[in-house]
C-alpha cells in the first residue's frame, strides 16, 4: 500500500459537516498551505503515536518532528502545519504534509482548512 492522500476540508463561515476517513497503516498526506489542520479520532483499543515529519533544518539543525499520543476514545485536533517547516522540500510529493500512526485499528482521520 501506499500513504493516503486527504483532500482538506474548507472551513466555511455557513458550517461544514466534517467527514472521517480510516487512518492508513502506510501513513497519510495532504497539501500544506499552513493553514490545515488534522482530527485525530481514536475510537477505542490502545493508544495511537501521531507523526508529523518536520524535514526542515537550518544550519544542519533539524527540528524535531511533532509527536502526539491520542489515547483510546479520545479525539485530538492537532495543527496547523507551517509549510516551511512540515512540507516535503523535494520529490513527487513536494509541498505535502506527511502523517505517520503507530496503530490505526478504530483511528479514523480529517484534515481541515482553516479560511
């Protein structure tokens, strides 16, 4: 398998009725403006690991990737994303956001756009 693409979900003054797709064991990506954010519902079982890449360094340092445990029955809404510091830098997927899940049974997933 391969990770995912989530199209985001635009935020409008009138509402929005999110909708949730199953997290992907290969991980998941989406385009990254900055103003994107993740909802991360963990629908039981075990806790999930949530990875957000951060491939940007400066001066040979790198920043750490973002890391956030989202505990069974439990939803966290984890962003935004600035995209100079989470975008892929190269490659077929320049200018995505990569997400990683240690476990994704009962996980399910939306990304959100921010006006």
């Amino acid at each position: 398998m391969a990770r995912t693409a989530i199209v985001p979900q635009d935020i409008v003054a009138t509402g929005l009725a999110p909708t949730f797709e199953a997290a992907n064991a290969d991980g998941e990506k989406f385009e990254g403006t900055g103003k994107e954010y993740l909802e991360v519902i963990n629908g039981g079982g075990s806790a999930c690991v949530v990875t957000v890449p951060t491939p940007y360094s400066q001066d040979g340092n790198s920043l750490e990737d973002l890391v956030v445990s989202v505990g069974a029955g439990l939803t966290r809404k984890i962003g935004p994303f600035p995209a100079r510091s989470y975008n892929v830098q190269s490659g077929a997927d320049i200018g995505q956001v990569y997400v990683n899940f240690d476990q994704v049974v009962t996980v399910t997933v939306g990304v959100f756009k921010l006006p």
